[in-house]
C-alpha cells in the first residue's frame, strides 16, 4: 500500500475489522469487509454503514455565495430554502461534466458543496475562479468526517443515537434531500436524508474526532438490526442497480448531463449557467448518444464491465460505463452510452473478445426506495 495515501479518521477501525484496503482516489479505503455480496444484501435488507469521509466538502460564504454556486450549478440553486439538499451536475463550457454534487443550503449566505474525492481540488480551483463579490471559499474536506448510514432500518438506528446528540430525535419526518444542522457538544453536525444506494438511508457531516465514537456506537446499538460495515464494492453494486451516475463511468468531462441520463437536473430556463448554451444547442439538435441499460443471459460468467464496446451489426456503437452482476437482481447487467440512431438496433457487446447478444432494459434496473 502507499504510504503517500490519504487516510480517514476510521482508518485503523477498518484495519481491525479485517477490511481489505485499497487505493481509490488517493485515499486507503475499505472495498469490502466479509464478502461484497453480503454487504450488499445487507443494505437492501437491514443496515449497513460506510465510511465515506473522503468525499470533498466545499463550503462557500457571503452575500454572492448562492449566486456563484448557481452559475456553476446545471440545476436551480436559488429555489433552494434553508435545510434543504439539490443534486446537480456541474459543466465546463461545452457541457461536458466536470463533476457531480449535492448543494446544502445552511442560510442565505452558506452553502455546503459536495464533491466527489478524485475532484475536489479541481472543482476548487475552478469556483474560486468564479466567486461572485463579497464571497469566500473554503476546502473544509479535511475538518469533515461523512458516514452514511443506509438501508430500511437506518432510522430506527439513528434513532436515540447518542453522539448526534438531540438531532437523533428530529429524524422521523425529515423529509428526503432535506437535513438538520445543530451543535452536539460544542460541534456542529449534520444529518442529511440522502445516501447512494437507492434505499432509505442517512449521511452525518461531523467533526473527525467525532467520528470514532459515531463508528463504534452505530456498530453496537446496530446488532440487533442486522448491522454492519460495507465497502466501496458493494457501495458501487448498489448505486449500479438503481443507476444512480458514478463520476469517471456515465459521467466525464465529454458526456453531457442529458446524455448520461440526468437531464432533469438541468435547467435550461435558468439566466445563465456554465454550459448552458452548449446544452441549449444539444437539446435543439438531438442527442448524439444516449445511456441505456441491457442484460447478458445464457451466458453465466459473461460480465459486460466498463469500456467494453457495443456493436450493431457489426459496427460500433457505444461503449459500456458500467457493468456488474446485480446481487439484487441476481443478473448480468450493464449500463452504456449508446448511439442514438442504434438504440433500437439489436446490440451486442464485446467481452474478451467474444460478440454476445444483450438484452434490453429499462432504466432503473432496481426501483429506488429511498424517497419513501
């Protein structure tokens, strides 16, 4: 492992529950604990923990501070009240993704910006370079433990949590992509009704030195709910199934937020925004390629994985962004930006070489539950 990597306040409590640690984004990061599988099923069916404390936090301040994020923002930032969450798309000027991002409205003046790890230092550069008046910037990802707590049983688990203090007993009716902000103990914590599993679920900002004794409690009040840590395997198996976008996979800096599939994030009747004029045009002329999902059957072992090319007659048409077996679903699926014009075609794709009929389906693969 490196030793230059990155490494969360839950590092060593990893290590000792037998994690096995990789590198993802500069950071040691637990991919999985006691199987993928299990710590998949154990989200859809009980509770599952993540430690996701590497995610970049951006926190934006002053009289401009809703004006500049909103001009980077595909979707409408300045309709958002207090405690309120938005998912957006961030664009360079030809509308590509830069990256995506969950926008915390704190007051009129405060907005929390969550970034994906791998682009946190970029998408900091590039805002600063757009701060309206009177408006300040600041990388609080290193002051900013996040662990998501997912899964049909999350509330009942927050429930009474003691480290969270008394936002532990306003979680009942917060509604999701909304959040409670409060001060536990002389620091100030957030939980948020959002996750990236498609299931009811929960993510608490809190100082790191907190995050231990979040860690420790949850684990223990947890098993009798059938509680556990998961990793980045099954937190990817499970995004997948409810096709919620990964940056580097259905999202780049080339792929447009309408053609990956998120397109109601953008807001084309906003004043102005980066990208817009490059999505306006996009929209009027058509989609050049679209994002679709398939199955591979009557092949056991055959797993369209990223990269993989898909043909029609032949010829290619699109590559897959993503590709697994779906533990939920218990099936090959994969999801691929595809050429407009063959989406109707009968498609293949290529995996080691081999042609394989695919099958397709509609997206999602899996209903997401989370906004019950």
């Amino acid at each position: 492992m490196n030793a230059n990597l990155q490494r969360t306040p839950l590092y060593d409590r990893h290590v000792a529950l037998g994690a096995k640690i990789v590198d993802f984004a500069g950071w040691s990061m637990p991919v999985q604990y006691d199987g993928l599988i299990a710590e998949h099923r154990r989200v859809r069916g009980h509770v599952g923990l993540f430690d996701v404390s590497h995610m970049g936090e951006l926190y934006f301040e002053g009289a401009g501070a809703i004006a500049t994020v909103d001009e980077l923002a595909t979707n409408d930032v300045a309709s958002l009240a207090d405690g309120q969450v938005l998912y957006t798309a961030l664009c360079n000027p030809q509308g590509g993704v830069r990256d995506d991002a969950l926008v915390y409205r704190l007051s009129d003046r405060a907005l929390l910006v969550v970034v994906n790890a791998s682009n946190t230092e970029k998408i900091a550069a590039w805002a600063r370079d757009h701060l309206q008046a009177a408006t300040t910037l600041a990388d609080v990802s290193s002051e900013t433990a996040l662990v998501a707590v997912q899964g049909p049983r999350s509330r009942e688990l927050l429930e009474g949590c003691r480290t969270i203090g008394p936002l532990a007993t306003r979680l009942g009716k917060l509604p999701y992509y909304w959040f409670v902000r409060g001060d536990v103990g002389g620091k100030t914590m957030i939980v948020s009704r959002t996750g990236y599993t498609g299931e009811v679920g929960f993510e608490v900002f809190l100082p790191p030195e907190c995050a231990g004794d979040l860690w420790d409690e949850l684990l223990a009040r947890g098993r009798t709910l059938g509680c556990g840590p998961v990793g980045l395997g099954a937190r990817d198996t499970l995004r997948f199934e409810v096709c919620f976008c990964l940056y580097g996979h259905e999202l780049l800096e080339d792929v447009s937020p309408l053609e990956a599939g998120i397109g109601w994030t953008v807001k084309l009747k906003k004043a102005r925004f980066i990208g817009k004029d490059a999505l306006v045009r996009q929209k009027e002329s058509g989609l050049r390629r679209q994002l679709v999902g398939f199955e591979i059957r009557g092949q056991e072992r055959a797993i369209a994985r990223q990269g993989c090319e898909v043909r029609a007659a032949g010829r290619r048409v699109g590559v897959v962004t993503s590709g697994t077996f779906a533990p939920t679903l218990e099936r090959s699926l994969a999801l691929a930006l595809v050429d407009t014009e063959a989406v109707a075609s009968s498609l293949a794709a290529v995996v080691r070489g081999r042609e394989i009929p695919v099958e397709r389906r509609p997206l999602p693969f899996h209903k997401p539950v989370a906004r019950d």
